[in-house]
C-alpha cells in the first residue's frame, strides 16, 4: 500500500516534550505576530484547508490555531449539509459566501474537497465524475491563487495500522469508549478505498499554486509544530515579499486587426422596425415571456440575462421592456457601479456570486461580471495578466450557472459612433435626469476605438455553446428591443423544454 | 360593518380614462425624477409596504411602480416560506437582509405584517399574541424611522360586496375562469374576519411617523394614480426639507451625579486570585463550559457574549479563556471597528443582525452595539437624540433574541484608571504587536470620567432580567477571567434546563 503521496506521513514522526516546548513559544509569538502584520497590510486573505482521515488531529489542531492566534481574525468554517438557500445555488456558491475577505485567515474544516470525495467512496458518484470535480475544484483555486489568495491546504493522515491502533485504545479505556462509534468502524473498513481516492484526488489538485501538504497526524506534537511552521513560513513569506507591479512581461497573443472587419463591423446597424410593427411585436413578445415564467416548470430554473453595451445603446429601455412582461416579485435587476469596500476585499467574481438568483427567480445584470474585460480593461483598472486570465475564469462561472439549471442570456447592445453622438446630444436637452450625460461618456468615446477592439475579444472568447452571446443592432430601439425580448423567450423556452 | 379605518375606501373612487392619461405622463416623470434624486444623495431609503386584501391590485400596483420608475433602483420583496437560515434567527432577521440601502427604493409585498395577520386570521395565535407582535412592528418602524427611512405602508382595500363582484366576474368569462381558485372562495368565507382583524392591527400601528394609508382597490386608475401621488409627495416633500443639524433642543433627562458613588465605583477592583488557584479554577470552569456546550439540548439554543470594557482591560485575553473551551467550528469572533460602507447605508443595528448566530453556535462580540453609547456617545458621533433611543432600541433587539432562545450575556470589564496607565506603559515594552498603544488609546484615557458616565447609563438602561450585565473586576486579569467564565456557564446551564 506504498503510495507516494502519503509515504512521507507513515514514518513515524515524532517530536519530544522537550523539544516542542523550547520550540512553541516562539513560533507561536511569530505567528501572532504574522497575523497582525496581514491584519495591518490588508494585502491577501489566508485560506487554510483543514482535512485527511478521522482521528488524526484535525479538530486539534483547528483549535490549537485559534489559541496560538488571534481568534477574533479567523474564521473556520465547518459547514453543514448546504441549506436550501444553498442548494438553490451551485455548488460552490456556500463557498464563495464563506471566503475570508484580505488581511483576514479562513480556515475550511469542511471545503470543497469534502464532499466529492466522500460521494466517491459512498459510491454515488463515478471516477469521471470525481476527475470533473477536481478540474473544478483547480479552476477555483486557481482563481483565488491569481486574485491574490494564500491557500495551504493540510492533509492530516494515519496509516491503516495507525487509525486500528487509536480505535483499539480509545475503546480499551472506559473514560473514552464513548468516543468510539459504530461509524467510526464502518469508516475503518473503508480505509483503503478512501485512501485510494483520496490519493488520487491529492494528485490531481497539487498544483504550483496550491499543493498539498500532508502531515503525519499521530503524533500531537509533531503536527502541531509542522503545521504551524508551514503556516508562519507561507504567511511571512508571502508578507515580506518586495511589493512591485507584477512584471508585464509578455503581450498577450492577441490576434492584432489586420482588416477592417469585426464582428461588430459586421452587424447591419441600419436594420428598424416602424412603430406599428413594434407595437404589436412588443404585445407579442412580451405576451410570450410572460407566459414562459408563469410556467410552473420555470420553478426548476433561474434565468440572468446581462446587458452590456456603448454608453446611450439602450440597455435601460430594454431591461424595460423586459421587466414589463415579468412580475415584480420574480426578479431583481442588479446596476452595477464601482464595487464596495467590502466588495474590494474579495476576489472579483465575489460581488456577482451574492446576487445570483434562487429557482423561479431572475436576476437582471446591468453591466456585470465583463466590466473586467471591458472598462477596467480599457481604463487599465485590470493589468493585462488579470484581464486575460478573465476570460477563462468567467466562462468557467457561467459553465457552473448553467450546470445548475440556470440560463445565462448576454446581450451586446451596438451603436454607430454617429448614433451616439446624436443621443448625447439629445440627452443634453431633456428634462429627464437618469439621461444625464456627464464628462465621463463624453471621455470614454474618444476610446471608441480600444472599447471596440475589447468587445470583439470578449465575444470571441467568451461567446460559448453554452452561454453565448447575443449581439444586438442598437441603432434603432424598436429592432433591439424586440431582439432582446425574442432571444430572452426562445432561451428559457428551450430550457423549459 | 361601517368601520372607520376603511370607510373612505368604500366611497367608490374612480377616475376617469382622460383625466388618467392627462396625468399620469406628468406624475411618472416627476417620481422618476425624485427617484433620481433620492439615488444621487443617499440621504435616506425609502420602505413601501403594499399590504391589503386578495385581488385589490397590489400586484398591479407593483408591477406599475417598476414601470414608472426605474426597476434597477427598486428591490422588490415577495418573501416565500422563511428558509431554515431565516427561521434559525429571530423572526424580523428577514426583514432586516432585505431592508434597503439609502438611496433606494424597497417594496414589501410580504411584510412583516403578512404573517402576524394571517396567524390570527387562522387562529393560530391570540389576540394577545397579535398585540404583542404589533407592538414589536411599532418599535421596529419607530427604529427605521428614526434612523431616517421614510415608510409607506399601503393597505389596499376591497369592500366585501366588491370582493364578490370580482370574483362572479371572474368565473363569468372562459378566458380568467382559470384565476380563481377554490382558496379565492375559501379566503374570502373569512372576509369579516379578514377585515376584523387587519383593522384592529392598522389601527394598533397607525403611528405619526408610519401611518397606514388606506387605498379603495377597486378602480385601477383611481388606486395608481392615490399610490403614486402619495409617493411622490412623501419622498419630493423629504428631499426638499432644508438640510440642517437636528436641533438638539432638549437635554436628555439624566439624573446628573451629585455624589461619588456609581456602580462602577462600587467596585471592589482589589479582588484577586492567585495563579495556583487560578489554574485549577480555569481547568474546572473550561471544562464546565466544553460540557454544556456539547450537551445535545446545546443545539437547540444559541449565545451571544458580548464584551465591552476600558481599553487594556483585558477583553481578548478573557475571550480566548473561553475559546479555549469550545470548539473552533462551534463560534464566531466579531470584532466591531468601524462600520463598512454598506454598513453605514443601513440602521445601526443592521451590522450586528447580520452576525447573529444560528442554532447550536456561540457568536462572541468583541466590542458591540454598545458602541452606539459608548464611544459613540463620548465622542459625539452619535447626536444626543440617537443615543437617548439607542437604549430602548438596544432593548427591544435584545429582548428579540432571548425570545428566540438566544442566551444574551453581556461583560463589562473594569480597571482602574492607575492599572490602566501601568499596562499601557508595559504594553509600550512588548513585541507583540497586538498589544501596540495608539494615540487614540492615550486620547481616550483624557476622557475617563466622560466613559465612566457613559458606562453607568447604559448598565442602569440596559441591564434588564432577560439580558444583564455582568460587571467584571478586571484589576486582576486571573479573577476577571474566571467571573467571566463561570458568568458564562451558569446562563447557558440555566437556559438548558
């Protein structure tokens, strides 16, 4: 049963009483000390994976934690059977709520190994599906390790000889015979299918920026000084690290515009419809969407629609439209603007995870998630690292959305630059304050051309079988309009199907 | 069946298509225009209720606000079954995630009135019962009030005669025969009752600053047109008053110190314990405490410890003692420093609701919504008008809790002014960084005998049967950290019995 990955944690590490206690209270003073100095900086969040076999330690050395540090600046997270608000959402939505915001430390008890890996050894799940879980699970980390995070993840393991020993003992003496369970032995007889699995799934999840890190959990003191020690040299590692800009190395392999056609180029901008049209269309079309989520099977979904599109393309009066047909009590629209302070102090994709909708629901996304592909691209909010990397970490979020039985509908709204310039003007003369025009758009259109060559990069490498998106030709609001209201209905028509 | 409340409800209303379409194109800029303007200043956030009898047009109503104003700055509540995350908190927890932010626009549709009614609609409650809960309302809405959330309540009315004409009308046709249902029918056998008791609880929380504002349902021009004046009246009339100071014409009524004696120096702080005693006591106490909270009947409740204290009193010292006991997965730590931005666009009491602990679990504050008469008081952040309520306030939220089975225990750690001057001069000696003195901490020593003042209102406020204050003589960390302790233990015991 000589396996690679566990081999180093069946040699019988021990430390002596003596050792340990010349050598704790310094690590412990360092490691409050750490703590404070990331508590001051504010620079990453901390994110501790607690797991491994029962008995080895891990409800220990959890609490050991919380007594060498500061308790009031951790969180540990033993999450339960996800509750309805949670299982309305996918997967890891219960994850992204629990996740330490920078300068603070999470330790997960239970996390996002937990369950893929133990459905695997109850046998409610097969080997591909487990592989595609823990492809998931290193999309995720690599996620968080690129916005920033400092993630140790602890395997704490026994050997099989080990984990008979401890049951044996702790069932030989009356003061703890209680400890042991029934299940403490059915778990016993599948020791080596869950080792088995829980090698493999090591395996696949020990990557440059989160490895694994497996403790030998028997001896107390020892684990205690190896974890600990593994934590104070991650954290002071990464705090004392000379502060620059990441390093720009490399252009990304963009393809450069060598003609003048695009996939907004393409779109025919002159395409209209007359009011009378538009009239009965809009009845039609709103007649119909209405009736699509009334549908008692539109309970089983949720729908996000996401509006982008040029300053004055009309996204407004579309959502409008849209909301028109709807109930107010089934959804919410999301306007997003700058991100809040505590928004800030997670990873980017954080603020949308809140707002996704519960079954039945819908959740209307006026800008959104692409704002990191879009304006932050353009202004140089986002390095070239971060946008780039974007693409792949948004469509992974919607692969999940729609997993769930969510459909994920994305409109671009497009208008001519003389199409705009004349709303601007237009808006400069009504009375209506929401059409304000302020310095800004008048600022962002002397970037026509940067915002134009991003939308054309967004499409392509966001624009996926399973979410993709609707380019809408804006210059006349009748046409758009019915567009959205069309492409929303044929969407949730054929996931009611 | 005359009643006042609904007699002008019962006038039959009606306006006519002209006049409608005369005003209505007016009225629905000038609300979209206060919306804006609501938005732009952040001042306060406006709460409408839209309560009332089946088929009055509250869903219409809803449905017509979205439409008139702009949908993406209005977040609609229709508030299903309570989830179990909901139910494992007080019952207002719901409300209060759902309150909005200043600048926006909350609608209710399922408020905090739905469920007290029907209750006793069914009898499934008291009269008793529902006087209580409306008392509850009254200082809920008094709280959001006073906090500067303008409240609408709508109550949609339908005489009982008008009840039936809709629901014949209804059954007529082939086309909405679908809309009714034998609950329609069931419902409205209760239509006395219904109305019975829905007058008793307007009447009961008909209060100067959240009225009802009774609606005839049954002219769906007469009812737009009532409901959109009345909003537009309340938020224009709010945001043109002058901006100026609260004029803080009275002083509040405090008994002014004429002697030396208070409780706080009724303390005897020269109470100590020494370290042999100490540490046997601590064994015995953290034992006490890791039982009680183990106890199965321990998931059936929760706590809240609460610790306020001079600085350098020994607060985290006396909380890690009692996390040494527990389990890391079983509390959360909350240490209260400034609130956050969307933290201060909500009532002050919304940052401590969101942190409440669910079943089985130990939420433990370090620094609390006392601040709002401690520090806040001292330091004049909170004006005197908002600390005087602060203390009813504060009452009323707790009394929530315990109602709920949450065991509410609150220390206040005292010093002398001399021991504190020798810990900070001994903490300006330590490496440990978590003890670094601040200019502030220098600052707020000037102002001991303003605290001291501070501290005896609030314990002789707020020390109340359900929710006491334990006052903790902190000279001698050994002795204040084992009161803590066996404080804490003896409640959890008795709410366990």
């Amino acid at each position: 049963m000589g396996s690679a990955m566990f081999e180093s944690a069946e040699l019988g590490h021990t430390i002596d009483k003596e050792r340990y206690e010349a050598e704790e209270p310094a690590l412990r003073e360092a490691l409050l000390n750490a703590q404070y100095d990331l508590l001051e900086k504010k620079g990453f969040p901390v994110i501790i994976l607690i797991s491994g076999v029962d008995g080895a330690g891990k409800g220990e050395t959890v609490n050991l934690l919380h007594e060498w540090m500061d308790p009031r600046h951790i969180e540990t997270h033993a999450l339960d059977a996800p509750s309805q608000e949670e299982t309305d959402r996918p997967a890891f939505y219960r994850f992204w709520r629990a996740l330490p915001p920078k300068g603070k430390i999470g330790i997960f008890f239970t996390s996002w190994y937990t369950e893929p890996i133990l459905s695997r050894v109850h046998r409610q799940t097969s080997n591909a599906d487990l592989d595609q879980r823990m492809e998931q699970i290193r999309l995720f980390e690599r996620m968080l390790a690129s916005e920033g995070a400092l993630i140790l993840k602890f395997w704490f393991h026994l050997s099989k000889r080990q984990q008979k020993d401890r049951l044996e003992k702790l069932e030989a003496k009356a003061r703890t015979r209680w400890r042991v369970t029934d299940q403490d032995w059915r778990h016993f007889k599948l020791y080596d299918r869950f080792r088995r699995i829980s090698e493999r799934s090591l395996r696949e999840t020990s990557t440059a920026e989160a490895p694994w890190i497996v403790v030998e959990g028997a001896d107390a003191r020892y684990r205690s000084l190896a974890v600990g020690r593994a934590i104070l040299g991650a954290v002071r590692g990464r705090l004392d690290e000379p502060v620059e800009k990441p390093t720009e190395s490399h252009t990304a392999p963009f393809l450069p515009p060598v003609d003048n056609v695009n996939v907004l180029r393409r779109l025919d901008l002159a395409q209209s419809m007359d009011k009378e049209t538009y009239e009965q269309a809009l009845d039609k079309h709103q007649g119909e969407l209405s009736r699509l989520t009334r549908n008692p099977r539109f309970r089983d979904i949720s729908v996000i629609a996401v509006f982008e599109g040029s300053d004055a393309a009309g996204k407004g009066g579309a959502i409008r439209r849209v909301t028109g047909a709807l109930d107010a009590r089934q959804y919410h629209i999301f306007p997003i603007a700058a991100p809040t302070e505590e928004e800030r102090a997670q990873p980017y994709l954080w603020r949308f995870w809140r707002h996704l909708p519960r079954r039945g629901k819908l959740a209307i996304f006026d800008r959104s998630w692409y704002g990191r592909v879009l304006v932050e691209r353009v202004e140089g909010f986002a390095s070239e690292s971060a946008f780039m990397r974007a693409y792949a970490e948004i469509n992974d979020f919607e692969e999940q959305l729609v997993r769930h039985r969510i459909v994920v509908v994305k409109f671009w709204l497009q208008i001519s630059e003389e199409e705009q310039l004349k709303r601007f003007k237009e808006r400069e003369q009504t009375s209506f304050k929401r059409f304000k025009i302020t310095a800004d758009d008048w600022r962002n259109r002397e970037k026509w051309a940067a915002y134009e060559l991003a939308v054309c990069d967004m499409v392509d490498r966001t624009s996926t079988e399973i979410a993709p998106w609707t380019l809408v030709e804006a210059n006349d609001k009748h046409f758009a309009r019915i567009k959205v209201l069309r492409t929303l209905s044929e969407r949730i028509e054929s996931a009611l199907r």
